[in-house]
C-alpha cells in the first residue's frame, strides 16, 4: 500500500513537510514504513522527481520523498544514508544535478542499493550531472539511470524490481505493468 498522503507542493510554495533548509520530507506516508528514499538536491527537482514519487505510489510501494543536498546539508545527507537502513529503507533514489554529487555522497555512507537520477541542468543540459553521477571510482557503486523524467520513473521501476525479489505482489504488479505497456502498442494504429 502507498505510504504517501500529500504530493508536495508546487515550487516556491513551502510548507511545514516542505523544507530544503531543514531537510524535513517533502511528501511521506506517517502509516506505513517508507521502503524507498527519493532523495533530491534541491526543491527545484521536485518537478522531475515527483514522477518517480507517483511510479512508485502507482505500485502501492511505501516511500519517503526528501530534500537533501550534499552541498549545502552535507551533515544532513550523511546522517540520513548512515541512519537509512536502521530505518527499514531497502532502496535509496539519489536525484541531482549539475555537479550531482548527492548519489554518490548517500552510496559513502550506505551499503543499501543507491540509484542515480541526473536532473537536467541549464547551463549543460544535463551532460553535466550524468557525468558526475555515473562515473563513480570503483568502490562505491551508484546505479544511474537517463537524464530527467526517464530516469525518475526508472528509477522506480528499478527499485520496485529490486523489491520483488523477495516480494511476490510486487513481481506479479511489474509483470501486469509490462503486459498493459505492450498492449498499448499492439494497439497503436497510425493514422
Ligand atoms: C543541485 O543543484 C540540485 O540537485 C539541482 O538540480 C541543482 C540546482 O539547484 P537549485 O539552485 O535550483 O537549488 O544541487
């Protein structure tokens, strides 16, 4: 069942579950515990990163939506990856952009699967925060995804399949998500 009860607000549009400074959750569920992190930079990537939010939602699966920044709350974002196991977290989603150091930072100081989203970026179109979150040193793995919206919701598409190993309801969910993808298109007709 999904554990998330109010989408965040849109940007610029703060709230008392809505704090960049403070790293309190964007959008979480007080019922349920949460299994997947959507970790993001800044608020500014909620846009992309509520996609992930809502695959994840569609699939009935507890997660926790969050504003961290390896840059600007270093302490906050390796307090939370140290402490996110403890927690019962099973997948970390880590979503930045331009020099996206935020998946990697939260893989240092976590043995839990850490899945990268590079958000597009202005200035390089999101060249930048691919780079930065692919290509970590051998050691300390981060599994990264496509730039922006694609990356968001495979991402959770991911941590969903990592779930299911041991998670039959979930398999059986990504088989019938699969087969409803594939019937769109045998039914697609050109016109
Ligand atoms: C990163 O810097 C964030 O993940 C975001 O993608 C980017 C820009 O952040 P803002 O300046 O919009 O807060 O840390």
């Amino acid at each position: 069942m999904a554990n998330k009860n109010k989408p965040a607000k849109p940007k610029g549009k703060q709230s008392k579950t809505d704090s960049q400074s403070s790293g309190q959750p964007v959008a979480q569920s007080p019922s349920t515990t949460p299994l997947v992190a959507v970790i993001m930079g800044s608020q500014s990537d909620w846009d992309t990163m509520r996609h992930a939010d809502e695959t994840l939602t569609q699939f009935g699966v507890a997660h926790e939506c969050k504003v961290i920044s390896a840059h600007r709350s270093p302490s906050l974002a390796s307090e939370f990856a140290s402490n996110a196991e403890n927690r019962g977290f099973e997948v970390i989603i880590g979503a930045a952009g331009g020099a996206a150091h935020l998946a990697g930072v939260l893989a240092a100081h976590t043995t839990l699967p850490v899945l990268g989203v590079p958000m597009r970026s202005e200035a390089l179109n999101g060249l930048d925060s691919l780079l930065a979150t692919v290509q970590m040193p051998g050691g300390i793995p981060v599994a990264t995804l496509a730039i922006g919206k694609p990356g968001a919701v495979n991402a959770a598409l991911f941590a969903v399949s990592i779930l299911a190993n041991n998670r039959p309801e979930l398999r059986e969910k990504l088989h019938r998500f699969r087969e409803a993808q594939e019937a769109k298109i045998r039914a697609t007709v050109l016109s």
